[in-house]
C-alpha cells in the first residue's frame, strides 16, 4: 500500500515504470534476499521496513543477508505506529481491562502477527509478557488473511498498523484497544503511554534499499526523486488519511536508523525469547 501510493508520482519524476513485485513470507525477509542479490544496476530495489531490516537481524539465527553489509539506502517513505486490536467478543475496551478478560481463560486465547519475526510479532510477545498470559502467537503471510481470521474469531488480538484496520474498527468489527503513538487516522483511541503503561511506544518506518554496490547516482536520483514526491501536499494528506506520517530524508538518515534498531529489537526479541527457525 505504502509504495503503490507513491508509485505513479515516482514514475513521472524518473520517467521510468515501477513494477511491484510481491513477495510475501517469512515476515518480508524473502523479497528482502532477492533484492540483496539483486543486479546492482539501480533498477532493483525493496521497500525496507523495520521488521525485515532491524527486527530480522534478532529473530532469525540464519538470516539470508547482512541488513548493513548487502543494502545501499536510499532513504524514508514515511512512518505508521502501531495499534491493538481484538475481536468484539474480549470485551476489552482498554489494556486494563483486557488483560483481565485474557486471564478468566487464559488457554483459549491467540494472537496474529503479519509473519513471524515482525514488528506485529514481537509486540504482541511484549503485550504477552506484559499480561502474563500464555496467549499463543499465530503467524499469517501478511496482513489480509491475519484480519480475516481475526474478524472470525480465530485469532483474538493483533498489533498492527492503522492504515488497514482502521475500516474494521469503525465498523465495530474490531475493538481498537491502544495504540504505540497518536495517529490522526485514530484520534479517539488512547496511547498505552496514557493507559499508564511504559514500554509501548514503537513505530515502523519504512524506507527503500538498493543491492550493495548500486552506484552512488543511481541511489542520489531515486532519493531527490522520492524527497520530491513524499513533499507534495497531496501525498503527504493520502498518506495521513491512511495513517502514515510522510517522512522525506537522506540515505544516511536511514543507514543511521537500521544501525540504532538492530540492537534496540534485539534486546527485545532476546527478552521475549523471540526465534524463528
């Protein structure tokens, strides 16, 4: 959603197609490893998120490439917190009293992530840590399926962004119980901070990657290209109707943000004994 926003934009200001490739699983580390191995003539590249670029690193023993060593970065799209959400039937409207309705039956619960090893992985470990409830984790390969299962009452809770939950919440077929930060797109629904409860306070950023060894124009053009495009007023209000705060910014910004959240996540991945095989 995030890229194809911006996609015809990004096409008049190269004056080049983008094809948009999919290739979901394993929390977004398979189409990461395609693109590490990728040409590096500037032609191929991937929407670098938190999870598949700073998360990955601390959750997968044998991760398929080195997030600092294989990537050229060419800068931010923007960033989303996140929220928490459950199915109607928890009776949870604040953390509060979630937790109280998990623990009445503390075996029968779920919760959903968009892949293991994902930001949407590790904070619902947090929140379970939190609770201390041993609600099981339920990975799906993205989102859709996860909220279909979770409107259906196979799942019971799930973090994730607002720009998809949110139609789901209005209509009363999620309850929005927090969120990690304000979000405009869900200005009723209170932080964790203002619930009382520290610790919860994580956004996804995302950004855009080239191979190692892509040349340094290349990355240059697609960055002023990008910075031009995230500038508009336009994409700047469709992003924040979809709950996504633009963020332009250099390559380096971004080099610098995988650096400081390869061991921020690690430690809580580590804490929460989060490891995928």
């Amino acid at each position: 959603m995030v890229i194809r926003s911006i996609q015809p934009q990004l096409q008049k200001e190269l004056g080049q197609p983008i094809v948009i490739d999919n290739r979901a699983g394993a929390g977004g580390t398979i189409g990461s490893a395609y693109v590490a191995k990728a040409t590096p003539d500037g032609y191929t590249l991937v929407l670098a998120t938190t999870s598949t670029h700073a998360v990955s690193v601390g959750v997968y023993p044998k991760l398929p490439y080195d997030p600092l060593r294989d990537f050229a970065y060419a800068g931010f799209i923007g960033t989303s917190p996140y929220v928490l959400v459950t199915h109607p039937s928890l009776n949870g409207t604040d953390v509060n009293a979630l937790v109280a309705a998990l623990k009445q039956k503390p075996q029968q619960y779920s919760f959903a992530s968009v892949g293991a090893g994902t930001v949407s992985h590790l904070l619902g470990e947090q929140f379970k840590a939190y609770a201390g409830v041993p609600v099981v984790h339920v990975p799906y390969r993205g989102a859709a399926p996860a909220y279909t299962d979770l409107m259906g009452n196979q799942v019971q809770l799930m973090f994730d962004n607002p720009a998809g939950l949110a139609p789901y919440i209005r209509s009363g077929k999620l309850v929005a119980v927090a969120t990690t930060a304000p979000n405009a797109l869900l200005a009723g629904v209170p932080t964790f901070q203002q619930q009382g409860i520290p610790n919860f306070t994580q956004s996804l950023w995302y950004g855009v990657a080239f191979p190692r060894n892509t040349p340094g124009p290349a990355v240059e053009r697609f960055n002023v290209a990008l910075n031009k495009v995230l500038s508009d007023r336009g994409v700047a209000a469709d992003f924040a109707a979809k709950g996504i705060n633009a963020r332009p910014g250099t390559p380096a910004e971004l080099q610098a943000a995988v650096v400081a959240d390869i061991p921020y996540w690690g430690r809580i991945a580590k804490s929460v004994g989060a490891k995928i095989d």
